[in-house]
C-alpha cells in the first residue's frame, strides 16, 4: 500500500471516527436521562467495538485498547471518560 493510500485512509478514519464520538456523546447524554435504555447501551457497545477493531489497523493502537476498555464496562460516566480520551488518542 502506498504511503500517500495510507495517509487518506487515516485521514478518513479521524474524520469517521470524530463523527461516531460526536454521535456517542449524544447516546451518553440519552444515558443521563434514562440509565436503564438499553437500546443506547447496545449502540454505544457497538462503537467502541468498533473501534477496538479499526483503531491499531489505521496506525491508532490507543483508540484499539480504550475502545476494548469501554467493551469491558457498563458505567456511563467511565464511558464518557473513553470518550474523551478517545478524541485526544486521535
């Protein structure tokens, strides 16, 4: 793969992945206003799966491992720290 291939690829990958930070910020906010909505925790566990799997291929190993870490847990308010890590591991 080309080094100028790459440098899009990751280019597309920060820009993808500030848009699902900015759509798990809102699902977070949903949370504070109904913890028990599953539906939103599904949502959220599906884009931190998301990134454990695409962050190390495009050159992010540290959005890999926080998002593996909000796999592993189900507190909201650890889940907005990720998020916030998330955004400044890119």
């Amino acid at each position: 793969m080309s080094d100028e291939l790459m440098a899009s690829l990751r280019a597309h990958f920060r820009e993808s992945t500030a848009e699902r930070l900015g759509e798990m910020a809102v699902l977070l906010d949903q949370l504070d206003r109904d913890a028990s909505d599953t539906d939103t925790r599904e949502r959220l566990g599906r884009h931190f799966h998301a990134l454990s799997g695409l962050g190390a291929t495009y050159g992010y190993p540290r959005v890999s491992e926080l998002g593996e870490e909000g796999e592993r847990t189900s507190d909201p308010a650890r889940w907005r720290e990720l998020v916030d890590a998330l955004a400044r591991a890119l």
